[in-house]
C-alpha cells in the first residue's frame, strides 16, 4: 500500500473516531508529507489515548505550517489548544508563552481581516470610520 492509501486510511479511521488506528497511520507517516490538518487529527488522536509529547509536537507542527501557509485563523487554533494542553498539564510557563503566540497571531489576523474589510467594501463601514 503507498503513502497516499495510508494516509486516506488514517483519515478515515480518524473521521470514524478510531483514534487507535488514526494515531498510527498519521504517526508512521514522514512529517513532509503531513498537511496542517494532518498533525491537528494526529494530535487529537495522540491526546485521546494519552500520549502528551506526541499532541504537543504536533501541534506545534500543525501551528508553524498554518502560520507559514498565512492561515491565521488555524494558526491562532492550533497554538490556542497547545496552550490549553500544557497549562492544562501543569506547565504554566510553556503554556503561557503559547497564550502569548496565539493572542499575537489574533491580533495580526484581526488587522488583516480590518484592512480587508475597508478595501472591499467601504459601504459597509459606518462612515465615522472611513478615512
């Protein structure tokens, strides 16, 4: 079976809730050929079945690829459940940081999606806020 069948696999094990199955086709797979979504079932997969490490680093995976791809939105959600799960786990000053990445990452999409917005439709933006 190729790479692509294993990984259609896992995302249907996955889709199906077998986190057991979706866990091991995901985590035999090589990094390179993960997508954002990929490392974000992995990690749901591993934190389901208890293996922490293995959530964290993939969400830290999951975070860096959306963040590279300019996805902002998935960046912000990834780094927001890489914080809930280490300060959820007692390890405040990690998770605190993440809190600091995602609220960043919040920030810069909000300006993005503004500034959009304004160049797109301006009828829409009451007028004491047009330039």
């Amino acid at each position: 079976m190729g790479v692509v069948e294993e990984l259609i696999r896992a995302r249907e094990a996955y889709d199906r809730r077998e986190w057991l199955a979706a866990y091991g086709g995901l985590s035999d797979a090589r990094p390179d050929e993960l997508t954002a979504d990929d490392f974000v079932r992995l990690a749901t997969a591993a934190y389901l079945l208890g293996r922490r490490n293995d959530c964290v680093q993939a969400l830290q995976r999951a975070y860096q690829l959306n963040l590279d791809a300019g996805d902002l939105l998935a960046a912000v959600r990834s780094a927001f459940w890489l914080a809930l799960v280490l300060l959820t786990s007692g390890e405040a000053a990690i998770g605190g940081g993440w809190v600091a990445r995602f609220a960043t990452a919040a920030r810069r999409r909000r300006r993005r999606c503004r500034g959009a917005r304004l160049r797109t439709h301006p009828r829409d933006v009451p007028a004491h806020l047009r330039r």
